[in-house]
C-alpha cells in the first residue's frame, strides 16, 4: 500500500465519555516516521500555520456530521479562535496544548476544545501521535437538546478528522495535511470503530 492508507493506522480509543457539558475524547494513530523527525514536523506544522488550517476543517467536519445526525436543531456553530501553546518536548514525548473557542448560534464565545496533542516513541521508526481532552458542544438551546450519544458522536468526529489530518501532515509534509476536503485515512482490515 501506498499514501497514508499505509502510513498511518488508526488505534481504538482507550477512554471516550460523556461529562455534564463536554465530552472526554481521545484519539491515537501510529505513524510510519521515526519521533525526531515527527516532533521536528510537528513544530514545522504549528508554526507554517498548517494545523491552525486542520483545526478549522476538522470542526466543520464535526459540525457538518452533527447537523446531519441533528439537523438544524443542532444549531449553527463556527470555529473562530484556535490557540497553539508551544511545543514542549523531551527525548520520550513532544506535546503540544490546544484550545478552541467556537461562536455559539447567539453570537457567543465559548470553549469548545480543549486538549493535549502528543507525539511518543513506539519504535525506531513508529511514532504515536495522540490528542486527548475535553470536547464541548454549544451552549443554550441548541447544546442542550442533543442526546449524549449525539454529543459523542459529534466529539468523535471531529477529534478523528483532526487527527487524520495532522497524522496526513505529519507523515506527508508536501502535503500539508491535504486539501480541505480530505478525509481521514482508511483503518486497517479488521480495524475496530472507536
């Protein structure tokens, strides 16, 4: 196989759960790069403004599949701040902070993510890239109508294409996570849905 069918696969989650107002998730895919040269793109891609773009598409992506499952009730809702802490690294894990602040249907602000993405060693050319956190849905009406099934689902979603992407940009560079379009890599045969 070739491409980032090959380069990436996709882990089952370990933890995923449903808290008052936001959602535990957390995500890993096994990258085929050795963590040098991973931890060195990651800092390449945070700063060239690559995962500020894989941000963005991964919210629209878990928005679009919530007002599919939804529909309108779900309630209209945009990324609009994406904040990157710097890189913080050591020989064993290079870790990256996240925080989201989306635009709620009435016009305000509100914490929509916020989560750790990390690079580990697995191996001499296996790395692990992992992002684990808290994901919030809107608040007011339209939060509050959705089911926490719905409310996983739409973490999901957006925690694996994000995830998808920056795995893509990790291992593909020249690609730079892909158009705006792209999807997420295929999983494995046999791979089990998170």
């Amino acid at each position: 196989m070739t491409g980032p069918v090959a380069a990436a696969r996709l882990v089952p989650d370990r933890s995923t759960g449903v808290m008052a107002d936001h959602v535990f998730a957390g995500h890993r895919v096994v990258l085929d790069v050795s963590f040098g040269t991973g931890r060195a793109r990651l800092g390449i891609l945070a700063r060239d403004g690559v995962l500020l773009r894989a941000c963005h598409a991964a919210y629209s992506d878990g928005i679009a599949d919530l007002t599919q499952a939804a529909g309108p009730a779900a309630g209209p809702s945009r990324l609009a701040v994406v904040r990157l802490a710097g890189l913080a690294d050591t020989d064993h894990c290079a870790r990256l902070a996240l925080r989201w602040q989306a635009l709620a249907a009435d016009g305000r602000l509100f914490p929509a993510l916020e989560a750790d993405l990390m690079l580990t060693p697995v191996g001499e050319q296996i790395t692990l890239l992992t992002v684990a956190g808290a994901y919030r849905l809107q608040p007011g009406r339209a939060g509050a109508g959705l089911d926490q099934a719905m409310a996983h689902r739409c973490a999901a979603a957006t925690i694996r294409s994000f995830l998808a992407r920056t795995a893509c940009a990790l291992v593909h560079p020249a690609g730079a996570a892909g158009p705006s379009g792209a999807r997420p890599p295929r999983r494995p045969s046999g791979g089990q849905e998170p």
